[in-house]
C-alpha cells in the first residue's frame, strides 16, 4: 500500500496547490500534509512546502508557516527552470513567500 500513497501523494500536493489558488487554505493544509505524511520528502519540492507555508499564514498559524516558507526558498536555490513561463511563474512565488516571511518577521 505504501507504493499506492507514494504515487498518489505529488497529485494530492498539486490539489492542495489548486485548492490555495482557490482560497481555501484549510484545504490546502489538509491536502499539503497529508500528501507529506504518505511520502515525506514531497515537502522537499519548494512548490508544495512554499503553499503549504503561505496557506498557514492564511489561517494565522505564523510559526510553523515561517519553517516552511524558508525551506521552499531555500529549495528554490537549488532549482532549475524548464522554461521561461515555469520560470516566470516560480519567480512570483518566490516573491510573494519573501514578501510574506518580512511581514511576519516584523
């Protein structure tokens, strides 16, 4: 069973993702963790734990959303982009996970 979680975890990450994009962070965090606990290093990919960290912010959890965000950035430096749209858009998360992570370190 624990192939079945791992091969399913990434699309449950990605619902998470689409359910931020949404606005419904509790959905997000749900989605985001879960997929983690079936297959920890999903939390590596600087997308999931970036969303994961903005979607605590979104429902007031600051602490444990500041691990997250600066894991994703910190994930992101070590990324390669396949092309200029993936780039461009990987770009604006960044940013906004940096604009979020000063407004909370304040």
């Amino acid at each position: 069973m624990k192939w079945l979680k791992n091969a399913l975890a990434p699309g449950l990450a990605s619902y998470g993702v689409l359910a931020y994009l949404k606005g419904n962070y509790r959905k997000t965090v749900s989605r985001i963790e879960k997929a983690h606990t079936w297959m920890p290093q999903i939390i590596e990919m600087p997308e999931y734990s970036g969303y994961l960290g903005l979607a605590l912010v979104k429902i007031g959890d600051k602490q444990r959303a500041k691990v997250f965000l600066e894991k994703s950035l910190s994930n992101f430096e070590h990324l390669s982009f396949i092309d200029k749209d993936e780039k461009e858009i990987k770009q604006k998360l960044i940013r906004e996970i940096q604009h979020v992570l000063q407004s909370i370190s304040t």
